[in-house]
C-alpha cells in the first residue's frame, strides 16, 4: 500500500508542476531594488543580507536618509524618498518615461508615467518609516490624507498621485502575473522587510526561502468572529479561505466562536492563519509556547493591525512575526473594511503560484491608503505547484494528504475520506487520522469527525497528541449538541495524571468552564 500510495503522490505532484509551468514564469529578483535608511542602526547591513540572499545586485541598494521614526509628514515623504525615488529611477533608466501630461486626473483614474519598466518591485527595508501623517483637519471619510508609506510608493509611477483618498488598484482581482498585466507599468510590488527587531527580519528572509526550497507543508487556521450585517463580508472572505485551503489539499481547523482561539488551545504546525478582530494579539497566539512553522503567513484582520511595526507584544504584526511568521499584513490607519486586503483573493492566488507581493497587491482594492505587506515580497511558496515536496518525518504525511485529496477531486466527500482513512489505517499514522477528522469537522460531518478524532487518540503515542485529540474530540461534541458527553470527556482528561503538566491542560480547563463545568 505504501508504495501504491506513493505513486499516488508522485502522480499528482507531477500533475500540479505541470500546472504550475503554465504560469508564466517571472524572475522577480532581476527586477527587485531595495531601500534601507543609511541612519537608522542595522539598516542597511539588513538590506545587503536580503541581496545576498536574493541575488539582487549591489547597484539596486539605494540608500535614502529619512526620519528615523516610524513616521513622517507628506513633505518629508516627498523630499526624502518620493522625489529621489523617482530621480534614481530615471537616471539609472529603470523606466523608460512618457512626456508629463499637465492634465491632472479625474478622482479613481490613473495617469501612467512610465512606458516601460526594468524594476517592478521595490522593498523597504526596517528603518524606512511606515507612516504618512494626516496634515488635513477632520477631512471627510475616505478623502484622508494620512497614509502608509508602503501603499504611496506603489505609485511612484503616476504623473499625479492622489493626496486625499485611495485610488482604485488596477491590478485588483486581475487574473495574470503582475508583469504579464498590461496596465502594470508604472505601478510597483511593494514590500516591507521590517519587525520588532533585526533578528526577527533575518530570520523572515531565510524562513521564506527554507520553505521554496522544502516546501510549506502543515494546517491553515482560520478564526471566525461570527460577525454579521456591514461586517459580513470579512467572514465570508475567511470561509472562503477555508473552502480554498480544503480543495488545495491543506487540512484546515476553523475556530467558530465569536471571541479569538482559546489560550493554549494546541495549534500544531500552523501555516496559515487568518483571523479578527481585537485590536491587540491575544488567544492562543499569543502565548510564548506558540510557534508558526517555518514560512508561515498570517494575518488578523484590524484597522490598526500595523499602527505599530517594532514591537513585540503591541498590535498585532509585530507579534505574529515575533511568533515565527515570515509574512503578515496590516492597515497603519483606518483603511475601511472593504478596502483592506481580501484574504480570499489573497490565498486563491497564493495556491496559483504567485509571489506573495502580487498576490497581496492583487488581493487590495486601493493603492496610495493604509496597507502594508510584511515579509519578502518575492516570497513564492506554492510555485512550483502544490505537491511539489514529498517531505520527511510528520511532514510526509501532510504531502500525502496533500496528494490525496488533489488526486480524488473529482470524488464524493465520503470517498476521499475512505481513502484517506484507509492509508492512515495502512501507514498506521494517527496524524492523517486528525487531518482527516478535520476534513470532516470542515465540512460540518461532525460525527465523522468525533469518531476519527477518537480513532487518532487511541492510536497517537505521544502525550501531547493525546491530550490535543481529546480536546478536539470535546469540541466537536460541543457542536454536535453533546455537552454532556463533552464535559465528561474533559473531565476525565483532567483527572488523569498522563495530562497533568501538559500546556493544552489549560484549554481543557477553558472549555470546560466555558460549557458551564
């Protein structure tokens, strides 16, 4: 059977590279410059590693004296990166400019600079402030002028870029490679390369090219808050996450409740993760034992996610990457909910092969407003297609889930969860028995999930995948409307001494109180 379902596996990874050869392919790096801050302490020894590393040319290095703060005025903004940016594009022929037009544009529409373009990505690097101050006084909703200085700088290239408002992003939705877009000149993939510490955005940079190289392999997590009315649409974008993630082959846990995850609720070999809405990290995320996956890429969705970069434990970027993200996203002032990045749009591209710049650029609606894109924009984890790894150790079974489920596609739910019943049964693997469990947990199969859930427990060796199964046994009973065969559960898992120094403990406890003890 195991080599039966290896060829299993190497049939549909050869099937998604070939797809994956259908998109265009793009050396992004040839057209990448960076920018770092010669005055801010480790700037620019943090933008020579990332060329190193990416093999960007010394000569696309710029370095821009500015304010060492996270902020600064429009003025400031214009004369020390806006118009030297510009210069050195034009000077070191970066693009080949049009004639200025003196016509300034209608409000939404763009005017295009530029004919062509030899640099199409630009990073920032930590040291570079983030923030645009408002110089207007109580201007009206939408015709702010404050704005994230990332945002500005994807159009360097307009003749006459707004001040108030945002403008509507071309490049939104669109269904091609950023270079193969035919309105993509003059417009830039702006990323940042920026986080509480210099550590911390090393280690960003290595993460993302550790998981091109072996593959991102683990579990998305979305955190629902069960909003509804003129919030409806943020949810639906994580529902829509989730169904993307499940048809890519990527196990998914779906948190229901209206508050965010449980404290120390286990959440092994987290990938993905997208979530609101509290305006500080808090839950599971929290807490020093979390810890994403190498090449991990999350968000919880805030209006002010990104007020503050530098920090460890304040908002929420800064924490997510203290807690081994490589990539997050976040808004540096109000950016309204409809103009925040789609994380739909945003994980639909993501699983096409692009790079994580152009697919979050392709996931906003807005350019010159509130959004930033944390960690290396050339970042393309599903490039080579999805399946592209057979992976070692726990991960091996995660590719073999992986290829299962591309490869049965076309079958009824039940039938892809036979068969992957069947090659944990063969591979006696109680990992594929709990990713199966939340297949079905996913598709609200809830007593196939407390069965398999069950299944797992009794075949899992460690203690610490003992207690997460019960657990997540218990919750699925909570939502089958068993409470009381629910309790039971936690309470016999309180009581055993296998349990008793095990962090998820205190989940139990959590959801024990929660159901009233």
């Amino acid at each position: 059977m195991w080599i039966s379902s290896l060829l299993i596996f190497v049939l549909t990874f050869l099937s998604t590279s070939l797809r994956a050869q259908a998109i265009a392919d793009w050396d992004a790096a040839a057209e990448t410059a960076v920018v770092f801050n010669p005055d801010y302490p480790g700037s620019a020894e943090l933008a020579a590693y990332y060329a190193e590393k990416r093999h960007i040319p010394k000569e696309r290095l710029i370095g821009l004296r500015c304010s060492q703060e996270d902020f600064m005025s429009r003025s400031e903004f214009d004369t020390s990166l806006r118009q030297p940016l510009l210069k050195l594009f034009e000077s070191n022929h970066w693009w080949v400019a049009a004639p200025p037009t003196s016509s300034k544009p209608h409000k939404g529409e763009s005017v295009i600079t530029p004919q062509s373009s030899r640099v199409r990505v630009l990073v920032l690097m930590r040291g570079v402030p983030f923030q645009i101050r408002r110089d207007a006084q109580n201007p009206k909703p939408s015709e702010e002028d404050e704005a994230s200085v990332d945002s500005e700088l994807t159009v360097l290239g307009l003749n006459h870029p707004p001040v108030k408002g945002g403008l509507r992003n071309p490049y939104f939705e669109q269904q091609s490679r950023f270079p193969n877009f035919p309105n993509s000149t003059g417009f830039l993939v702006v990323g940042r390369l920026d986080g509480p510490d210099d550590k911390t955005v090393k280690r960003m940079i290595d993460d993302a090219i550790h998981a091109e190289q072996n593959g991102l392999l683990g579990r998305a997590v979305i955190d629902l808050a069960q909003k509804t009315g003129m919030y409806q649409e943020g949810e639906e974008w994580l529902k829509n996450s989730a169904e993307s993630f499940r048809r890519a082959g990527i196990p998914v846990f779906v948190d229901r409740s209206e508050a965010v995850l449980r404290d120390y609720w286990p959440l092994p070999d987290t990938i993905l993760y997208f979530g609101w809405y509290t305006d500080h990290i808090a839950g599971a995320l929290s807490l020093p034992a979390f810890q994403f996956k190498r090449g991990a890429i999350a968000c919880h969705l805030h209006s002010f996610s990104a007020s503050i970069i530098r920090s460890h434990d304040k908002a929420w970027v800064g924490p997510l990457l203290s807690h081994g993200a490589a990539v997050t996203f976040g808004n540096v002032f109000e950016p309204y909910l409809s103009l925040t990045l789609h994380f739909d749009i945003f994980n639909k591209r993501l699983l096409e092969g692009y790079t994580v710049g152009e697919a979050a650029w392709n996931a906003t609606p807005a350019l010159s407003w509130m959004n930033v894109v944390l960690g290396d924009p050339l970042y393309r984890p599903y490039g080579k297609g999805l399946g592209a790894k057979l992976g070692s150790g726990s991960d091996r079974d995660y590719a073999l889930y992986q290829g299962m489920v591309k490869r049965l596609a076309g079958e009824t739910d039940a039938q892809i969860k036979n068969a992957l019943t069947e090659l944990a049964e063969k591979r006696e693997s109680p990992q594929l028995l709990e990713l199966t469990a939340l297949l079905a947990a996913l598709q609200s199969k809830l007593p196939q999930a407390i069965d398999l859930f069950e299944h797992a427990g009794f075949a899992a060796r460690e203690v610490f995948d003992m207690i997460r199964l019960q657990l997540y046994r218990a919750e699925m009973l909570r939502r089958a409307d068993k409470a009381d065969e629910a309790r039971r559960l936690l309470r016999e898992v309180l009581k055993d001494d296998a349990y008793k120094n095990q962090t998820a403990r205190a989940a139990v406890e959590a959801l024990l109180q929660d159901m009233g003890g």
